[in-house]
C-alpha cells in the first residue's frame, strides 16, 4: 500500500484545523457559505487540491455541507454538536424535550452564577422582543425571539459545550415548536419568562432554576 506523504498529510491536518477554528469561533456563522476553494486557496497559501480534502473531512465529519452549484455550508459548530444534531433529528420529539429541559434548568442555574453585564442587557432585550412578537400575534419572529432568548440564557452561563449543545437541540425543535403553537398565537396561552429571566438577572440560582422548570412542565404538559 502506497504511504501518503507525511508532508502533505501534515498540510491537510493544518487546513482542517484552520477551517474547524473558523467555524467554532463563530468567524463561519451557522448556515453561512464559506469562501470557494480558489479563495481559501489563496488565503492558506496552498493548492486547492488540499483545500478540497480539508473540506471533505469536516463535510464527513458534519460541520460543512457541500452542495453541487450553491457551495459549501456550515452545519455544525464541532464534532461533538454533529454528531449531537444527528442523534437528535432520529430521536422522538419527546426524547429531545426531556434533554431540553435538563439542558435549560442548568444553562439557567449557571447564568445566575456567572451572568455579566452584557448578558444582562442582552436577555432584557430579547424578553422584550419575546414579549412584543407575542403582543401583535407574530409567530415567525415570536419563534424565533423565543429561541434567542433561550440560547442567550445558555450562553450566559459562560459554558461553551451547553451553549452549542443547546443551540443544535433548539435548531432541531423548531419545527416542533412551530407546530405546538398553531396557526393563531393569539389563541395559545402564553408562557411568560419573566420571572425566570429576572431571577438570573438577580443571581439566583435555585429560583433561576425552579422558575425554568416550572414553564418547561407547562410546555410539556400543554
């Protein structure tokens, strides 16, 4: 069996990485393009040979998503958030809700903790955004103001694996989400966050995470 250079194995190694640092310091967003192979070619100072393979290992191991004629995505933060998504979207709806719930109870425990200032301004802002899409009976930005209120809430914790874990199950409720409120938000009853939230603006844990239980049951029970 013929042997692979160790040189050029060596430059492949450093492209994946280079690419993988890209996307787990957020520079590659989630769903966003990445630059072509000639771009990255010429921003790596290497052949586009090499470039290909980098981004054939991280489209196997889930990060990126080739796409004949459109070009390559970002799917996935890591290794770990891949392989999370995949279990996930083969998991029932119940199963992903059970770890939501685990997930978020923490994520606000650990806020309460650990929450800045900028995290504070950050969650009042989007309880706001939440609370006005609910207001006027929009239920795409409601959707989505809810999901950022609660990966902010994740991300408040300063803990970088439950934050991309919780943004990869949040990713895959969506739809599930959608589909429990029903064509008129107005009509569903609403799951006010409010106390929650203050709770972690406040610093208290207990009562952080007491208070995201509770509307997880109603969730769970409605």
């Amino acid at each position: 069996m013929a042997l692979q250079s160790t040189r050029k194995s060596a430059l492949v190694d450093q492209v994946i990485e280079q690419l993988r640092q890209q996307i787990s310091d957020g520079e590659w967003g989630l769903g966003s393009r990445i630059p072509t192979e000639s771009e990255l070619a010429e921003l790596l100072g290497v052949g586009r040979n090499t470039i290909r393979e980098g981004v054939r290992a991280l489209a196997h191991a889930g990060l990126l998503e080739i796409r004949q004629g459109a070009g390559t995505f970002v799917v996935g933060r890591s290794e770990v958030t891949a392989a999370v998504r995949r279990r996930i979207a083969a998991s029932p709806a119940s199963d992903a809700m059970e770890v939501r719930r685990g997930l978020e109870v923490e994520a606000a425990r650990l806020a309460a903790h650990r929450r800045d200032e900028a995290d504070i301004t950050r969650l009042r802002i989007l309880l706001s955004e939440r609370e006005a899409t609910h207001e006027v009976n929009d239920t795409e930005a409601f959707i989505a103001a809810d999901i950022a209120l609660h990966q902010a809430v994740a991300e408040a914790s300063h803990n970088k694996l439950l934050a991309e874990l919780y943004s990869e199950l949040a990713d895959s409720l969506r739809e599930t989400v959608r589909a429990g409120l029903g064509p008129n938000l107005a009509e569903e009853p609403h799951i006010d966050h409010t106390r929650a939230i203050e709770a972690i603006i406040a610093g208290d844990a207990d009562l952080a995470a007491a208070e995201t239980a509770a509307y997880l049951r109603l969730l769970v029970d409605d």
